[in-house]
C-alpha cells in the first residue's frame, strides 16, 4: 500500500484482491452484446455483476442499476435525463454541499434556461437547512455524505421534504458507500450515484440506481446496451472488480470502521498533546477516517505544498476541484463570514490500511510547519 498517502476521498487504491479478476477478465473479448459464446459468456458475466451489486446495495432489483463510467457521468445522466423528459422548465433545490459533477451540470442547464434553482444553506455544522415555508420543486439534490467534512445527512429529513416538494431526489452517496451500511431501500432516493473508485475498486466504472431510471431521457445515444439507457460497450472486467470491491466493503465495515475510529483519534490527539490550535469543520453525523481542520492564519493550500514538500499527502478540499485553487464552497457556505475559516480547510482521510505510525508522523510534520522555529539570534530584547 502506498505509504503517507491521506486522500483517500479522492480515491483509493485498487484492493489488491481484484487484480486477479482484472487479469483474467481483462484479456478476454467480451462483449455483451455480441450473439457468439464470448459474446453471451460476457452477457452472463456482466448480469451476475449487476445482480451481486444490486444485492449489496439493497436495491430493489438488478434493473435499477444501470453502469456508467462513474458519478460524475452519473449525475449528468440524472439530471439532463430528468430535465429533458418534458419541455417545462424545472425547478430544482439544491445546497453548496453538492459536489461540482451536480453543481456545475446544474450551472450548465440553468444557462440552458431549463431550470430554476433554489439553493437551500447550510448550518454552520455542515447540514442542509431547510426553510420553514413550503418549497415545491421537480428535482432535489442532496448527497448522503460530504466529500469535503464527511457530514452526513438526515435521509429522514430529505425523504420527508421529497414527499412533500413532490420532487425526485438525486441522491450522491459516492462518498458513504464502504463507509456507512448504504441500503438503496432504506434512503429511498429516486436517483443514487455511486463510483467504484471511491471504495477501493477500480476508476472508470459505476453506476446510477434506483427507480428514476425509468424516468431519465437517454443523454449517450448510438446503441441498445443498458436497455436503451446509455449506449456504448459495457467493461465486463470493471464492472466484475466494481461488484467485488463492494462485496469487500460491506462485508468489512465494521472492522474498516473501528480501525479508521481508532486512527482518526490517534491523529488528533498527537495535535493535541502538541498544542497545535486547530478547528474541526462539519459536526457528526460524520464519515469515519474523515477529518477537516481549519488552522489559524494558515490556507489550507499553504499547508498542502508544504506537507507535500515533505513527503505527506492530503487535500486543501475537494480534489477534484484542485488544480483551480479557490475556497470551498462547502466551507464558505458554513462560514460566511469567517473567510480565514473557509480558506483554512485541510482535508485529511484515511484509510483502514493506515498505520498508526503515519498518522502520528502527519500531526508531527503538521506541528514543525505551525509551530515557528525560536530564532538562532535569540530574542532582540
Ligand atoms: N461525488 C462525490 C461526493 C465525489 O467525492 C466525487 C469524486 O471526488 C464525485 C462525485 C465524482 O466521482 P467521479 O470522479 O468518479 O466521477
């Protein structure tokens, strides 16, 4: 496993018990929709896939769940999909908490001038506020868990307000899969979005689920695979590691969580007993092994470089919307007005592969950073 690695929530390693599906699947010509042997043994391999994901996920039925190259795909799926399915323009709800593959497919149809969004803020402990008056809508966003503080949200709260909008509810739960017991049934979303990726499978696969996939438009047109739903040639091997990963994650939960439990309080603690100020960002309910610190007069971005610079990995926020360095919008809607809080956001999420040793080696290296050097001059006075 990769050592002194603390971005676990942008992705994860490949478990290293799926290479040898990989391998052999990999090199075979399978293709679903061919009618030769290969072509129905790659039929049969890629149901059984879809059915023991549908079973982990406690779906109502291997037809809900429909393959895509991951949530990203997945969230445009959903919400083009619905927005197209008549002319009306649609109202959508939404909150700063959605990752940017349904914010930003948002922005896009709001410009399109197919929908009007509302977005409801959050509290300064990372949930979703809802207003007191009635708010009717089509759609409703709300993921499970945040990627940026790991809070988790109400899915009682959010069934409730889908009822009473009489909406459909879009539903990421990318982030709480392999770390929360994720029942489909449970949530009763309309649309879930999920990424292998996330729990230890490989990238370039997932899938959207639920009962709304019989009320999307199509969005990838050209074929008849995914029952007319999203053209193009299924990966049989990915979507066989996608099953096994999951299998993997719901099976280990529970030891996957007392190990994260036990590091996450190790790491903190090594901060504390260093006397290093920190503040903790979103509130429990909150993802195990996930943790968001805000450091005084320090960016997190800052912190990242410098971390990086000695060997240490984590995230100033959401990875994926690095590379454009800018404040979290999670963060900011949390904080409005404490800028500084916002901007001082330090991702950092582990792993059950995690070692004791490296997350004290973290808090000691985040310590040498804050903590100034006493001059060599000595003082001037
Ligand atoms: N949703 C959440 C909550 C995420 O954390 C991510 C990835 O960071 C995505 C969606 C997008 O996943 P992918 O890049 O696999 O499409």
């Amino acid at each position: 496993m990769i050592k002194n690695y603390f971005d676990f929530a942008a992705t994860t390693p490949l478990d290293p018990r799926l290479v040898e599906i990989w391998k052999e699947y990999s090199a075979l010509p399978l293709n679903p929709s061919s009618i030769h042997q290969s072509g129905q043994k790659a039929r049969r391999l890629l149901e059984t896939a879809r059915e023991r994901i549908a079973e982990a996920l406690d779906a109502d039925a291997p037809s809900d769940i429909l393959f895509t190259s991951g949530a990203t795909e997945s969230a445009n799926l959903a919400l083009r999909g619905l927005v197209q399915m008549t002319s009306e323009k649609k109202r959508v709800v939404t909150s700063a908490l959605e990752h940017s593959c349904i914010s930003e497919t948002l922005e896009a149809l709001e410009k399109e001038k197919l929908i009007e969004v509302t977005e409801f803020s959050l509290t300064e402990s990372g949930f979703i506020e809802y207003p007191q008056h009635h708010v009717g809508a089509d759609i409703f966003c709300l993921m499970h868990a945040n990627n940026e503080t790991g809070t988790i949200q109400n899915t009682q709260r959010a069934k409730a307000f889908r009822d009473e909008s009489k909406s459909l509810w879009v539903c990421d739960v990318s982030q709480s899969i392999g770390k929360l017991p994720v029942s489909l049934k449970a949530i009763d979303a309309d649309l879930f979005l999920i990424s292998a990726h996330k729990f230890y499978g490989p990238p370039g696969i997932g899938c959207l689920a639920g009962p709304g996939l019989k009320k999307l438009r199509p969005q990838i047109v050209g074929g008849p695979q995914e029952d007319n739903r999203r053209a193009g040639t299924q990966a049989v091997a990915l979507a066989l590691c996608f099953a096994e990963a999951l299998e993997f994650a719901q099976k280990e939960l529970h030891e996957r969580t007392l190990k994260l439990d036990k590091l996450e309080a190790i790491f903190l603690d090594e901060l504390k007993n260093n006397s290093v100020p920190f503040l903790r960002n979103g509130e429990t309910p909150r993802l195990p092994g996930f943790i968001n610190l805000s450091f005084q007069d320090r960016e997190g971005v800052d912190l990242v470089i410098a971390l990086d610079q000695m060997g240490f990995q984590v995230s100033p926020g959401s990875a994926c919307s690095t590379g454009v360095v800018a404040v979290s919008p999670v963060l900011a809607a949390m904080f409005p007005s404490d800028e500084l809080r916002a901007a001082g956001g330090l991702r950092v999420t582990l792993s059950h592969h995690t070692t004791e040793d490296e997350v004290i080696q973290l808090a000691q290296a985040i310590t040498k950073i804050l903590t100034p050097s006493p001059s060599k001059f000595g003082s001037t006075h």
